[in-house]
C-alpha cells in the first residue's frame, strides 16, 4: 500500500478543504488528469486502479487529529469532520485505458473529492518509477544515483553565505520517486540543513519528523470561484474568502492562475496589504519578482516587508541564482520539488490532475506559461480572456 496515512497529502489540500467545508460544502466538481508528455502509462492501470482503491481504509488516527489542532488556524470542527471522513474511490473515481492513454476523472462533492489528487498523482508516480526507473538502473539506483545527487545539494547549499538568507521547502509529494525516499529526504534535510530547510508540505512527513508543514493555496481554489463569482470578479472573490477564512494565515496568494497580469489587477492595496506575500509558479521568475516589486511600491508598500516564493520546477542552481537576483529587494523562500524527491537519474513524469468543472461550468487554468494550462471548453477560454485580457 504506498499512501500509508491520511496525512500524507500536501498541507494547502487540507487547508482548501477546511475552506470548502465552511464556505462551499455542497459544490460539485470534476477533474481531470494529464500527462505532459507521450509516456504511455496504461501498462500500469490495474496497479495504480488497486492503489488508488486502498484509500478506502485511510481513517485518521486520534494522534493525528491532535497534532493538526494544534495548527493555530486549523478549526475543531473541520478536525472532527477529518476524522470521520472516509475516501470512497469507487463512488468518485474512475481509471480507465481511454483513446489509448490512462485517464482519471473524478466527479462528485467538492468536499469529498479535494484529497484526491495528490495522493493518485503520488500513486502513478511511485508505480511508474518502481517499473521503469528501477528496471533501467538496477535495484540499487535508489540508494546509489538518488543519495549522489542528493549530497551534491546539500554541499551546494552550505556553501552559500549565511547573509544570503536562503530558505527552501519541500515540495515535492505529488511527483516523488517513492514514499520511502521522500522520507529518507526530509529526514536529512533537517539533519543536515536545519537553518536554510523550514518544511515540507507533506504532513503527515512534517509531524514524523518534527518540521513546519508549508502550504496555502493552490490553483483548484482560484479556478473554481470562475463558478462562483461573477467572471470579471472571481479571482478577488478567491482571495476575499479565503482572507476571511484565515484571518492573514495562510497568506500567500497564488499568483498565476490567469497570469501575473490580471492577477496584479486584482491583488489591489486591501489584499497587498492583507497577504504577506505572492507565489511564482510559471513564467519568467525574474520578470515576475520585478513585477511584483514595482507593484508593492505602486502601492507605497516596502517590498522588502514582503514574501516572493518561488516553486516552478525549481533545482537548486536556479533558486540560488534567483536568491541573489534578489537580495535585499524582497523576502526570499523557494519550494523545491521534483528535484528533491525524484532526482533518480530519469526525466520524472510530468503529471497534473486538475479541476476542470465546478458546478457545471468549465474552469480553467492560464497561466503565464502556456504548457502548464488547462481548459476543457474553449468558450470559456475565450471568455476569461476577455475579463482577464
């Protein structure tokens, strides 16, 4: 069974589902997954089908449900609905061989079908890299390739300056090579980087070894307000929720849903002022820091009281470079992903479930790079283009 605990999710799942719960309890929606490449992955549906089945005898323990009240800004009532919430796959999900691909649709509540996601993509990644990885370098690649690589990072990041300040989290969950190996990094990067390493955005890895779980929100939260606002208003009814949910926790505001333009249109003063900072997951890095420093001082805010976090594919020669790029102009921190926990010697899977639906209206990602959006209704592409130029 490779997802052992209900918590072993990333953070910003269980935060947007506490907001569902208060917010949204009776929306309905769809996603859908993709694969960014030509990999043929339908050798591996019966295996991934059994697993993604086994989430049905996830319950979460009473240990569990302490540690996560613990959370500050973690409510009692979306603990006790945690802890008797079940997974039902069979009712929600659907793995099938479709146009000579693997296709994964999910439909049902929002509520009851927002933990799906990471975990499946955990799933197909973990089945894919057990068949092809190790098949292709050997039973021990794991230990060999992976630890190799993984100590040149970490000599690489002690060798920077104190004074560069620089902080990374994992990210690096939904496309790992394995559970055990992610676990074998946290484990270390907390030995071994216990200044510049702050957390994980895996949970159940973050209360294992004693670090910060990392996390807000994530594109689904945006993509779904399309819904339910108005369209030339949902993504400033995005962050108004959820400012109202979280009370400035939380408060890193997911920048590229339909790219950095509309999104500076409408993180005005009131949500600048109210967020503490903004996330970088597509597009140039450089341009977008720059914009996003020439947007706080437009509101005659100081930058440098403010957060920039990076997390687009990131490795670390790039999160150095960007680190430097802007010392002393903006408060730094990265989310590393993929790099982290499936540096195995093997180009990983580019794999993405997304909300496509929400309610019955098509939902869209389009973001400023055009590789990593998502539509299933070309009219409503267009019309969100329209609102958000």
């Amino acid at each position: 069974m490779i997802i052992k605990s209900p918590l072993d999710d990333d953070f910003y799942k269980f935060m947007m589902q506490q907001a569902v719960l208060h917010n949204y309890p009776g929306v309905m929606v769809e996603y859908e997954f993709k694969c960014r490449n030509d990999t043929d992955l339908r050798p591996y549906i019966k295996e991934i089908q059994e697993e993604v089945s086994n989430l049905v005898a996830l319950t979460l323990s009473s240990d569990e449900a302490e540690k996560m009240l613990a959370i500050p800004f973690v409510k009692e009532d979306y603990i006790d609905f945690l802890y008797h919430f079940h997974y039902n796959p069979d009712k929600y999900v659907k793995i099938e061989n479709k146009n000579k691909k693997l296709c994964v649709h999910i439909k049902g509540p929002w509520l009851q079908t927002i933990l799906f996601e990471c975990k499946i993509l955990a799933i197909i990644s973990e089945v894919y890299s057990k068949h092809e990885h190790l098949k292709r370098l050997g039973p021990d690649a794991q230990c060999k390739v992976g630890w190799e690589r993984f100590l040149a990072k970490i000599k690489q990041v002690e060798a920077l300056p104190e004074a560069l300040e620089f902080k990374f989290a994992d990210f690096g969950m939904r496309r790992r090579f394995s559970y055990s190996w992610h676990d074998i990094v946290i484990y270390n990067l907390k030995t071994m980087l216990p200044k510049e390493f702050v957390g994980t955005s895996n949970v159940h890895l973050a209360f294992k070894h004693g670090v910060k779980p990392i996390g807000t929100m994530a594109h689904e939260w945006i993509m779904a307000h399309q819904s339910l606002a108005r369209l030339d208003i949902f993504q400033r009814t995005a962050f108004e929720v959820w400012g109202k949910e979280y009370r400035a926790d939380l408060g890193i505001a997911l920048s590229d849903t339909v790219g950095m333009k509309c999104f500076l249109r409408d993180f005005d003063k009131f949500f600048a002022m109210l967020y503490k900072g903004a996330r970088h997951d597509s597009a140039d890095p450089y341009w977008w820091g720059d914009e996003l420093i020439k947007h706080y001082q437009s509101l005659d805010i100081n930058p440098m009281e403010k957060h920039a976090v990076f997390s687009d594919g990131l490795n670390f020669d790039e999160a150095i470079k960007i680190a430097k790029y802007f010392f002393q102009r903006i408060i730094r921190s990265f989310g590393i992903g993929t790099n982290l926990t499936n540096d195995m010697g093997i180009i990983p899977l580019p794999i993405v479930l997304k909300m496509v639906m929400c309610n019955g209206w098509p939902v869209a990602k389009e973001c400023n790079d055009s590789g990593k959006s998502m539509c299933i209704d070309e009219f409503h592409r267009q019309m969100l283009r329209r609102y958000c130029g």
